[in-house]
C-alpha cells in the first residue's frame, strides 16, 4: 500500500481504496458477497492476478473478507461492516456521475446488476415513496425488477412476484429517468422505452 504521507481522512481513505480498480470490486461487494469467478465477470477489462492482488489488499485494510458459502466447501468475498459504509461515499459518486451519463454507453461494458447500485442511489436521493410498487426492468438480458417500499428503493434480478408496471427501455435512459435528466414523454419521443401495465406507477416511482 503506498502512503501519501499526509494526516489527512482522504489521504488515508484514498491509500485504502484510492488505486485502480478497488471501488468497482466494493461495488460489486456492495451488490452481494460473490465468488472470485463471479468478481472476475463482473469487472470487465480486470487482469485475474490484478484482481487477486486487489482483493488481498482489501482484505489486509479490513475492507473486505472471505467467508465460507453454502456447504462451507466454496470461499466468497465480502465486505466487512466497516466496508459496507462505503456504500454512502459511492452513492454519492453515482449521482455526481449523472452529467457523464447523458450519452450512451457507446463501446463501454455494462453489466444489468449495476443497476442495483446506481438506481436506487438516483431515486433514493430526489423520489419519496408514498406507496409500495414493483415495477419489471427490461433492459436487455434477465428480467430485473425495481421495488419502491416505505424503506426506499431496490433493484434485483425479478423474483417471480406480479409486477405493477414493465418498463422496456435502453440503460440510459433508465438511468436518466432515475436521475431525473430525462421524462416518460422525452423517452417515448425519442422512441427509448415502451411501458406495459400501470403507467402511472412508473411516473410515480420515477417522480416523471
């Protein structure tokens, strides 16, 4: 680990989590504990002996930790509770990024369990939830779902349960309905989205 060699909060935080690479590992930490294999898929464009050199130092700072899984045979990363509050900082990041959202992802990787992270971050911080809704996330791949209860928001893969709403749409815009750049009525003009059931919830959940 290097030092800046400053008696500084965010000199010392950056030491911990400042080099390339290990806030997107506590970003796919921050989504759910994972295997090694399933760090490595999620963090395209990492080395696997980068990734293994992140996770050690991460795990040396407290940061993250392995744990046994299922039968107790498979090891799977985790973050520590001390970890976990980066959860707050990164948020943070998510919605200062919006401006740099606006294009598309272009030739950019993108994965659908991102969102997990980064609309919930978006709502959470402008969207009061009045009523509990559910509404279907059609972006390509697994269907997801985005959950708005009295305690926020949540985003995961759909878990069979009746949806109020389907949104069909590109990543984009989603995360521009979810950042509140971009309107239902913008989105259909520009023919991004298609929306089946309840669109009224949708407008609701996403204060359009």
């Amino acid at each position: 680990m290097r030092s800046y060699g400053q008696y500084c909060g965010l000199a010392r935080s950056l030491e911990v989590v400042g080099d390339r690479w290990n806030l997107l590992i506590v970003r796919q930490l921050l989504i759910g504990p994972a295997r090694y294999r399933e760090l490595l898929d999620g963090l395209p464009g990492i080395a696997t002996n980068l990734l293994a050199d992140r996770l050690r130092d991460l795990e040396a700072s407290g940061v993250a930790e392995r744990r046994l899984a299922g039968s107790g045979s498979v090891v799977e990363y985790a973050l520590t509770p001390w970890g976990a509050e980066l959860r707050e900082p990164i948020e943070s990041l998510i919605r200062w990024s919006a401006p740099l959202m606006t294009r598309g992802p272009g030739d950019d990787s993108f994965r659908p369990e991102w969102l997990a992270l980064a609309v919930p971050a978006l709502l959470g911080a402008r969207v009061k939830v009045r009523s509990a809704a559910t509404i279907g996330l059609e972006i390509g791949g697994p269907p997801y779902q985005l959950r708005a209860t009295r305690s926020g928001f949540e985003v995961a893969p759909h878990d069979g349960r009746e949806l109020d709403a389907t949104v069909r749409a590109v990543p984009a815009c989603v995360l521009g309905l979810a950042a509140g750049a971009l309107t239902l009525e913008d989105a259909r003009t520009l023919g991004l989205i298609e929306i089946d059931g309840d669109e009224s919830v949708v407008r609701t959940v996403f204060a359009a």
